[in-house]
C-alpha cells in the first residue's frame, strides 16, 4: 500500500522570513499548492499502459506498479503516456522507481516532453543501482547531457526512489529522494508524453506517476512564439503533424462513444455472415465469411473546417493480413476513405472512389500496430491536408479530398474478428 507522505511542516519551514517560495527546497510545494494534471497509481491498467510481451520487453500492470522488463541487450526499452498540459506554467512530476534485476550500471528512466513524431524526441531522469543519476536531452538524432553522471549520497540500493522535476519560472530542478542534486534552464519542448526507460536487460518498477501543477509561482515560464501552449498562438501556424500540437482545449466533442451501450445505434445483432455486439464497454464486430462487410453510423464531417477522428482497435481473432479499418466520409453507394490495421502487424490507408481503390498507403509494417493491445488510429483533417497517426505517432500524411457522404463506421477483414475501444470525434477550433 502506498503510503501518504505529510510534508505540511517542512513547508511552513521552507518559506523564508520574506514569504519568498524556494523552488531548491523539496518541502516548499505542499500537496495543496498542487492542482493534479494525471494521477496514476496503478490499481489497475485504466489508463491503458502498455501490456503484454513481445520479442524485447515485457510489461504488465499489477501488485499496485508497473512492471518493465527489458528482453534483450541491444537497446533501452520505453513505455509512455500522452499527458497534455500547458508546459508554461510551473509543474511537478513525480515517481517511485525500483530496479529489482540486471547490471548495477544499466540506467532507468523518467521520461518526459517526449515527441514520437517524426522526429523522436525526449527528456529523462536517469539513474542507476550503482547510484549515479544524469539528465539528458535527444532531439533531431543528438543525444545531449544536460547533467552529466553524477554519484548520489542518498540512493537507496534495493529500494523504491523517489524522482521529482520540477519546473519554476525559467528553470528546472531535480530532486532525488527529496533532496536537490541539480538544476537547468528550462527548455520548450513539442511532446506531450511522459513514461518510463528501462535499461538493457534490466526489470524495474514504477509505484505511482504524478503530474501537477504548483502554484507556489505566479510566473510563467518562456513561450515559443506561435506554440500551441500560448494563448496569443496564431492557428494557421500550428504544425498540426505532430500530434500533441492540438491541444484539448482546441478540441470540440462532436461525438463521444465509449461503447457503455448503444446510444448511436449502431446495427448491432447476430446473423449468418456476422456478429456485432456492444458488451463491457466495447464494440465487437466479426464476419464468418470470406467477405469484407461494414457497419455504420450518420455522422456528417462536411461542415467543419478542420476535424479529428480517434478510435482505438485490437483485431482479436484471424490471422489473414487484411485490414480492419475506420471509414468516414462514406456515401451510400460505400465510396469512402479508409484507415486501417492487420493482425500481421501492417497498416493502410486509402480511397474507395467511383473509379475504384486507390492507396494513400499500401500495407506498410509499423511496430506500433500490436496483435496483443489495442492500436489508437487518428485521422486529423488540418486545413487542407489530412494526418494519420498510430499510437499518436505520424505514419503518414496526405491532402485533403472533399468527403463522399455523411457515414463514419467501420469495416471488418475477411474472416476475422475486431473489438473498438471508442469512437471520438472532433471539431479543431
């Protein structure tokens, strides 16, 4: 059981004579200067954490933490979350982290601003059981030591460690169980993932993540000009192919299905070619024949300017390569555009025209698509260009086509078996 850390004290102490906040001092941000972002303790897989083994990792959700196991000795593996949030105000992130097997020297991880755009991106709060700890920053293919490795007097070998950053004004600090060993400027950053490294060959531990703000400055730290974390951005300017660069607030819900139960009236039922049923909070659709079969809904898209569509898809039965897609735009003769993945780990996206099919994509292989968890596909339409992302990371990009109809749905490959998620769909304002 976790426990509950009361600090009320040490911050009535860490304010000086003045009443000045000392963002050096760890006691100076009690719990209610924090307003919670994200909090995750790891009861359960709410959250959707990555799950399951593959050739180099193993994860797994359980004993209240999160399980990561490196598999191989060639690479450092990763696990992370899209945590949005207006980067700058001042805020805290927080962990506890164990390494319970592999080399004393291997590093593990905080990770945050982290881009899985094109162009990858990071930051991260690295330590070892040897007790050292460094903080770096990979950006355009360079790896950069911001603090370089540095031996710490207060690591607790075969224990949980506490890992705080926490962002003031201008600066960052990091706080290794609670005591200050160093600080950088702050630095905008474009990603909005934050998660987890674990080295080569190595199983750690993560006993909660927490994301807040703090409130103990009033100041705002820099603001890229034209980012989309700045209130004065310019909206034509957002480079809308990196996909934490929409912020929530820009979104619009125009529709909302988490499958609770059938609300939009999905075709649902039983017959000899398939079965669709909406049970536990998903959408199960599967054919018995040898044929690609659909199943839609009236949702018009032709109104809005810019718009956004998110589901999330796990093909669960079928080995077959074909794909199993998102549609929208669809008319009533089936002409529509199509987002879609394989069992075999591939994804597609393309037309059906009047003339026939005609690929944006071909079946292209991604490790983002898994046969073990569900896949999140989004299809964002930004003034005149459309952007494809799979786990939030931009696989393809394509201009705008006016939409043949009004449908959105989905379509089942031949043979197989899909369980959706959700279904979301945006206005970008």
């Amino acid at each position: 059981m976790k426990k509950l850390i009361s600090v009320l004290m040490m911050a009535i102490l860490a304010i000086n004579t003045q009443g000045q906040f000392d963002p050096t001092n760890y006691y100076a941000v009690s719990n209610n200067q924090k307003t919670p972002i994200f909090t995750e303790e790891f009861n359960n897989n709410s959250n959707e954490w990555l799950e399951g083994t593959r050739s180099t990792m193993s994860t797994a959700v359980n004993r209240s933490s999160y399980m990561l196991q490196s598999l191989s000795d060639d690479n450092s593996e990763t696990s992370h979350l899209p945590i949005p949030f207006d980067h700058s105000k001042d805020f805290q992130i927080e962990t506890e982290i164990k390494h319970f097997l592999g080399k004393d020297t291997r590093g593990h991880a905080l990770l945050w601003g982290v881009n899985t755009g094109n162009s990858y991106s990071d930051y991260g709060f690295m330590f070892t059981e040897s007790g050292q700890f460094e903080v770096t920053r990979y950006a355009n293919g360079n790896y950069e030591k911001l603090i370089d490795w540095t031996n710490l007097t207060n690591y607790k070998k075969g224990e949980y460690n506490l890992l705080t950053i926490r962002k003031v004004k201008n600066k960052y600090y990091f706080f290794f169980n609670k005591k200050l060993v160093g600080t950088v400027p702050y630095k905008y950053f474009t990603g909005n993932n934050i998660g987890f490294e674990i080295g080569k060959t190595s199983l750690i531990r993560a006993n909660f993540l927490h994301v807040s703000y703090i409130k103990a400055s009033k100041s705002k730290g820099p603001q890229r000009p034209n980012s989309p974390q700045s209130p004065n951005s310019n909206h034509s300017n957002i480079d809308a192919s990196v996909y934490g660069n929409i912020a929530v607030s820009k979104k619009k819900v125009i529709m909302k299905d988490d499958f609770i139960n059938n609300a939009y009236d999905w075709g649902i039922g039983k017959t000899n070619a398939t079965n669709r049923k909406i049970n536990n909070g998903y959408f199960y659709f599967k054919t018995y024949e040898e044929s690609f079969y659909s199943t839609m809904i009236e949702q018009d898209l032709r109104s809005y300017q810019n718009f956004e569509i998110e589901t999330k898809i796990k093909c669960v039965e079928g080995g077959i390569g074909y794909e199993n897609c998102i549609l929208w735009g669809m008319d009533e003769n089936k002409h529509s555009f199509r987002f879609g993945i394989t069992p075999k780990g591939q994804y597609t996206a393309y037309k059906m025209s009047p003339t026939g099919i005609i690929d944006y994509v071909d079946y292209t292989d991604s490790p983002e698509v898994s046969n073990i968890a569900y896949t999140k596909l989004t299809i964002r339409k930004y003034n005149n260009m459309y952007y494809f992302f799979l786990n939030e990371k931009l696989v393809h990009s394509a201009p705008f086509e006016p939409l043949y109809g009004s449908n959105i749905g989905y379509l089942i490959g031949k043979g197989q078996a899909m369980k959706i998620d959700y279904l979301y769909v945006y206005e970008i304002k």
